[in-house]
C-alpha cells in the first residue's frame, strides 16, 4: 500500500531569496497559510530557533484547526524540510517539503506533503483522498505567498 503525496506548486515573480523567509520562519506563516483563518481562537506557539532547522511551532484550535506542530529539519537555499506531526483530530506525521527554483522572471514554488508509510498514515489512505482534501488550501496557500512575496518586492 502506498502513502498519499500531495502536490502543488506555482509559478511566483520574485526570486526565490524574497520568498525563502516567508516559509522559513513560522511567525511569517500568519500571513499566507491557508488555515490561519480557520479558527479566529488558535493558540500559537513558537520554540526553537526563529527561522531555519530548529525553529518550531505549535498549534492547538477548534475541531476543524485541530493541533499539532511543526518543526523546519532542513533548510538550504532552494528548499526546507518540515517535519509535521498532527495530534487531533487523528495522529501522524507529514514529511513536508518546499522547493524554490528559479524559473524566468519568477521562482517555481512546489509544496509536496507526504504520509508516513506505516500506522494511520496508511490507513488515512485507503479511506479518504488527501489529495482532494487538502490540494486546494495548498494552491489558496501559495497564491496568498505570492501575494506576500510579491508585495515585499514592489
């Protein structure tokens, strides 16, 4: 049985040193992550270092935000490893990466969540379609990070 990946990406205009920071410092997430609005009462945490590997964040909200947290284990120019772990509603950890490359006039930002391969996270496989469930708020996310990215560079 294999993990679920979900995959997006967008074409930016700006070079990838003006997006890196948005992604590579969770306090920056306030501003583009698609569940930022999804409960007006999330308690936020931060730990760790402020940007880079080491920097953490947790989260705790409504049934619909859940909890969890986040923690950057790689960060190079052109892409940063997140290890996600989720504790409610269901338990798992999702390797979550970011590449930035530079394409044109812009930079190509691809956003890949993947499932662990024993456990929850093959079971969430086979009963729902990840892919369908969460596809959308990454493409809402990268559109509000070009948003950002692009409103710091003009």
């Amino acid at each position: 049985m294999a993990p679920f990946t979900v995959t997006r990406n967008a074409l930016i205009p700006a070079a990838p040193s003006d997006i890196f920071p948005f992604v590579n410092n969770f306090h920056e997430w306030t501003k583009w992550s698609p569940w930022e609005a999804v409960d007006p009462k999330l308690n936020r945490s931060y730990s760790g270092k402020e940007s880079g590997v080491g920097a953490k964040y947790a989260w705790s909200g409504n049934n619909k935000a859940g909890s969890g947290n986040m923690e950057i284990v790689g960060a190079e120019p052109g892409k940063i490893n997140i290890r996600l772990e989720f504790t409610k509603p269901m338990k798992g950890v999702n390797p979550t990466e970011f590449t930035f490359v530079p394409e044109g006039g812009g930079t190509r930002v691809t956003w890949t969540m993947t499932s662990e391969k024993k456990g929850i996270g093959r079971i969430v496989g086979l009963f729902f379609n990840m892919d369908k469930m969460v596809g959308g708020d990454f493409e809402k996310g990268l559109t509000a990070l070009a948003a950002v990215a692009t409103r710091k560079t003009s």
